[in-house]
C-alpha cells in the first residue's frame, strides 16, 4: 500500500480522505509522522495557504524521501459579503474580538448570520484548495523531471446560506449551508452524501485521479 501524507490532524478531513482514495493509499497524519508543530498558515489566499503547509511538512520530514504530502485550505464565499470570510473563515469570530473565538464554530456562525441579517442575498459558496508537494525527482513516475513540485487541485460548491441552523452532522459550516440542488444543509445530508458533492470531496476526487494518472 502506498503512502501519503494529509498534513492535519482533523479527523473529518481524514476520513473523508481515506474513502475518496481508498485501500490503495494509506493516509498519515499529522500525528501519525510526530509532527506536532504549528504549521505556517499566513498567507492571504486558499492557495498559498494549503501550500504553506503541504511544502514545510514535506521540507522538514520528507524532503530526502519519495512520500507526497497535501494539505488543503477552505473557505466560504458570501456573495454580499465581498467574498467574506474567505481564507479567514475558521477564524472569523477572533477577527476584531476575541482571539480565543479562533476556529469555534459556533462563534463564527453566530457572526456571519449576524452580517446577514436583513439580506435577501445568500448566495455563497464554499472553495477547496488542495495543494501537493512531491519529489518531481523520483524517475520511477511519469512525471517529467522538469516539472515542478507543487500541484493544486480545486473543489467548488454552490448554495445558500440559510437564516437558521439545521442538522447535527458535519462541522465549520454546515449546518447553514444548503448546497443549491438539496433542501437539506451539509448538516442534515450525512456524511456519505456530503462526500460525493462537497468542496473538499471535488478537490480530493481531482487529487485521486492525479494520484493514479501519475502512478504516484
């Protein structure tokens, strides 16, 4: 079984992970290769972002070995929100309040249904970046030498945000955003729906099939 490595601990995300790319891959985590420190995540964008982490995880533990790594960043899009909260959604409750509001959920869907109190508007979106960093060295794969390293593969999904939490399933988000095409939130559909239609699960679906493509 060939391994790869998810730079996160989330347990969701590794799940989801692991059924997208099934038995061929063993995913490790964070913890899995005792990696225990913050990973750098100061970038103004999705992409540079997942890069960040996917390139010092794979500079400080891999870099003389022929293992991938990913990471991934996400962000929900509010149409009448310019773009917000964006590649601070799972801290935009500590954004100009408390810092210990940093990545509880919660917090941050008790801010955004606050902003959009009164808006008719609730369109919005959620994006996926995953990015990938692997040793373009390796001859033993089809890819060329003179590529490069870093690989990014984008997941989008479309819906609404709704004006009240529904569903106890999933986390961030879910429970206010309603996919367009389901009258259930991310919430209420369950994990095996979500994972066929979900950002996160387009990027890693894309991820896959580079996977298998490039015989990594």
């Amino acid at each position: 079984m060939k391994k790869i490595v998810f730079a996160t601990n989330n347990k969701h995300k590794l799940e989801e992970a692991q059924q997208i790319l099934g038995n061929e891959f063993k995913i490790l985590s964070l913890a899995d290769i005792n990696c225990h420190e913050e990973l750098p995540e100061t970038s103004d964008t999705l992409e540079g972002n997942a890069y960040q982490k996917a390139e010092y995880v794979w500079s400080h533990y891999f870099r003389d070995e022929k293992i991938p790594v990913f990471a991934d960043d996400t962000g929900l899009e509010v149409e009448a929100l310019g773009g917000e909260p964006g590649v601070l959604s799972a801290r935009y409750a500590a954004i100009d309040g408390d810092p210990q509001q940093s990545h509880d959920s919660e917090a941050n869907m008790k801010k955004l249904l606050r902003k959009l109190d009164g808006e008719d508007n609730r369109t919005a979106r959620f994006r996926t970046v995953i990015s990938l960093v692997i040793d373009a060295s390796d001859t033993t794969t089809e890819i060329p030498l003179y590529m490069e390293k870093r690989w990014e593969f984008e997941g989008i999904v479309n819906g609404q945000i709704i004006r009240e939490r529904r569903g106890t399933t999933g986390f961030g988000y879910d429970p206010i955003f309603q996919p367009d095409g389901y009258e259930q939130t991310f919430a209420e559909l369950g994990a095996d729906i979500k994972n066929q239609i979900s950002h996160r699960a387009r990027a890693m679906q894309k991820l896959a099939e580079f996977l298998k493509d490039k015989n990594l």
